[in-house]
C-alpha cells in the first residue's frame, strides 16, 4: 500500500526522533569513558568499549530506515518537499558523524593502560574534556530543536578545544623531556587529546548539517572562518 504524506511525515518524525536519542547514547558513552580515563579504571573502560556495541547497531538500523524512506519515496513518487529531503539527509550525516564520536570515545578508554601507571593528567585535559561534552550537548540540543543559532556556538567551539589540544601536548611533551613521565604515557596523553579534537570536529560538522536542514544554507570553514553559501532558488 502506497504511503500517505502524513506516513511519510510521520516516518521523518521518527527517524529525527531516533537521531537525538543516538546522540544522547553518544554523549553518555563520552562521559563515561571520560570519567574513566580520569580514574584510571580499567573495569570502566571496558563498559565503555562494550555499550560502543548497542551505538554500532542503533547506526545500521537507522542508516537501513533513511534508505528504506528515500527508496519508498522514489517508488511512489511522492513529492518530499525540500525541508523534508533536508532533514533525511542531516540525519544520515548526522548519524555518521555520531558513530564516529562514539569510536573516538572508545580510543579514550583504550588509552587508559597508557595512563594508569604514571604521571599526573593535567587540569587543562579536565577543562578540554568539559568543553567537549558541552559541545556534544548543545549539538544534540541544536539537533533536537532544528536550531541554527545554537548550531553557530558549537562552530565556534573548535578553535578553543585546537588551543586545549596544543597546550596538552606541550605539556606532555615538556614533561617527558624533564623525565617526569613515561613515553607512554605522553604519547597516551597526545592520543586522548586528539580525540578530543575529533570529537569536537565531528560536532562541527553536525552542527553545519543543523544550519542546512534549518535554513537551506551550506556552511563551511574557509579561510580561518566560517562561511555561509545560499543554494540558488528558482
């Protein structure tokens, strides 16, 4: 039986519905293998690994509703309105990206053997970790809401966490030249870091996915900035 434009509709309020759901999994899954890098505990970090599990899975299955949706779409001919192609688009990107920052977030808890023996991580890794997390909560608040003004403040979000990320690793670097920390653990303490860095890159482009599903606009960081490109209408 053919698809209503109501059923339609009502399968896009699903699939939006699933997308903020994955990214609040996402954002639990950091915090967690966050506060296990920062307990240095293993059994914690082996959790954090395991629930990566039910995010892979929880991505097919969304992945499988978007391409069922467009491929019902197409067969019925059935006239999705922009706004409407838009917004199944930004939850195939989005969905991607999210599967990516819950990857990086299992690279942390990998990390901890690194840094479980030695040294002291450094408050300014607490600060890049917190940061990251507010990113991940206001993307998937700007994705819930459909906001791009909320989606602005996370693009501007990256430059802080590169800053934190340079920092962390001249710490490190510094220390291991003193002899103050295993090579190791600086090379563990780099790797958490551009994770960090990840994480946040993957928000951006979330957030860019916000702004083109609210406003047709496509942005992009050109030049040390970010750009806005109005697609032709007519």
């Amino acid at each position: 039986m053919p698809t209503s434009p109501d059923g339609f509709t009502r399968r896009l309020n699903h699939l939006k519905a699933d997308i903020v759901d994955q990214g609040r999994r996402v954002q639990a899954l950091i915090e967690a293998a966050f506060d296990a890098a920062f307990s240095r505990d293993a059994e914690a970090a082996r959790r954090v690994v395991k629930q990566d599990e039910v995010i892979d899975r929880v991505d097919i299955d969304i992945e499988r509703a978007c391409v069922t949706l467009l491929a019902d779409a197409t067969r019925e001919h059935a006239a999705l309105e922009p706004e409407q192609l838009r917004i199944v688009l930004t939850v195939v990107k989005a969905n991607n990206e999210l599967e990516r920052i819950a990857d990086a977030a299992v690279s942390v808890a990998e990390l901890i053997t690194q840094v479980q023996a030695t040294g002291q991580l450094p408050d300014t890794l607490r600060v890049m970790t917190n940061s990251v997390v507010g990113i991940i909560r206001d993307v998937n608040m700007s994705l819930d809401h459909n906001d791009p003004e909320l989606a602005k403040v996370v693009l501007a979000s990256e430059d802080a966490v590169l800053e934190f990320k340079r920092a962390i690793v001249r710490d490190a670097q510094e220390r291991l030249r003193r002899a103050e920390v295993s090579v190791d653990f600086a090379f563990g303490l780099q790797e958490i870091a551009s994770a960090c860095e990840r994480m946040a890159d993957h928000c951006t482009n979330i957030a860019e996915q916000v702004i083109y599903s609210a406003t047709g606009a496509i942005v992009r960081h050109t030049s040390g900035h970010w750009e806005e490109f109005k697609l032709p209408t007519g």
